[in-house]
C-alpha cells in the first residue's frame, strides 16, 4: 500500500505549490474564538502541517495574531519563508514534526490543522497528534481540524487516484463528521461543533451554481470537514 511520506511533501514544495485558502473556516475561528475570548489580534496561532502557510497568512492579515508554523517538510518551511515575506507578514516557523513538537505547553491561542490528520493510517497516531496539539493549547483556546469529507465527490476522485498509484501524497483517508466528533472526544476535547463546507465550484457557470444550491446537492460537493474544540 502507497505511504504519505516526506519525500512527498519535499517534491510538492519544491514545485512551489500553492493551496486554497480556507476562507470559511478561518471566518469560522476568529467567530468563534471572539465569542469565547475576544480579539485575535496580538494573540499566538499555530498551524500544524503548514505547507505553504496560506491559511496562516490569510488568518494574520484578517486578525493581526502572530502565526506559527510547524512543518516536517525542509522544502515547506523554505516556501514558508518565502511567502511570508512576499504577503509582508511576520512569521514564525519551526521545522519539525508535529507528533512530537519542541513547544512548551499551553503556548498558543488557537492551534489549527487543514488537510493534514488524514495523512496518518493508524487511530492511534491520529489520537496522539491531536493530544500533541491540545498540548500545546492555552486553556480556553480554540484547536480546530480540518480534514476531507467522506461523503462526497472529492473522495471518490481521491479513491480512484490512489488506487492507480497517481494520488499526489501517495496515501490519504477522509472522515465523516461523526468519526471526526468521535476521534476529538477520544483526545480528550469538547466539541464545540463540527461543520461540513461544500460549494460548487468557482468554475461553474453561475446558473450552475444556483441549481445546485437550489438542489440541496453541494452537500455531495463538499471537500472538507472541520471540528472546533476547546480543552
């Protein structure tokens, strides 16, 4: 079986690859942390399995919080530095891996993760990466999860992919958002909620768009599922 490795990321970075931002999940966090905190701005963020660090970016000129970025990847961390300092954004990155980070505890407001959990095979290390994270979270902080969707077209894509030894990071699984809730309860959190974000694609003609919608079928459209958590 295809394993998700570092040589993996190593070749994407090198590309220099660029992901899509979160935009609602990251609206999503700065609502909830203001209704249980306050303000971001000022605050201490950190994003586990970073990539291309795009979401911290986006999070920091939305918040003005000072982002943290952890990756395992030495090509990450390279395009890490270099998009930060394109976005004009200060950033603090720290090559390592995230199931045993070299960060103090209770360190950071808001801990969060994109498309990263599903990279791991076992429950158990799954668990111990999100009690890694919960870790390095101050009490009352927020640590969200983002990872993909089972029921959706996304996955059934990914599945063909893998299967032919094309998939991109050569392994990957997805979640409902009850095995989601399931796995944050079994790290020892409280779910705050779990969300499921589907559109149709920007690519869709606009009446293609409003059908869908009108349909109830983004759901079917969906790529990710997001849990948000406290300690």
């Amino acid at each position: 079986m295809a394993e998700s490795t570092v040589q993996h990321w190593d070749a994407l970075w090198e590309q220099h690859k660029n992901e899509p931002v979160h935009d609602r999940q990251l609206l999503r966090i700065i609502e909830l942390y203001r209704s249980m905190r306050g303000s971001l701005k000022g605050k201490r963020v950190l994003e586990t399995g970073a990539g291309s660090g795009v979401d911290s970016i986006t999070l920091a000129k939305m918040t003005g919080c000072k982002p943290h970025c952890v990756d395992y990847s030495k090509r990450s961390i390279a395009f890490l530095r270099k998009n930060f300092k394109a976005a004009k954004v200060t950033g603090h990155f720290i090559h390592a891996d995230m199931r045993k980070m070299p960060i103090k505890d209770r360190t950071f407001d808001v801990v969060f993760s994109n498309g990263v959990l599903e990279h791991f095979k076992t429950e158990n290390e799954r668990i111990a990466i999100v009690k890694e994270q919960s870790r390095v979270l101050r009490p009352g902080g927020l640590l969200v999860i983002g990872v993909p969707e089972t029921y959706s077209l996304y996955t059934i894509k990914k599945q063909i992919a893998i299967r032919r030894g094309t998939w991109f990071a050569g392994w990957e699984t997805q979640f409902s958002k009850r095995e989601l809730r399931a796995l944050a309860t079994k790290a020892k959190l409280k779910v705050v909620e779990c969300r499921v974000y589907g559109n149709a694609p920007l690519s869709f003609p606009p009446l293609l768009q409003r059908i869908t919608t009108m349909l109830h079928i983004n759901r079917w459209l969906a790529s990710d599922v997001v849990v948000y958590c406290t300690k």
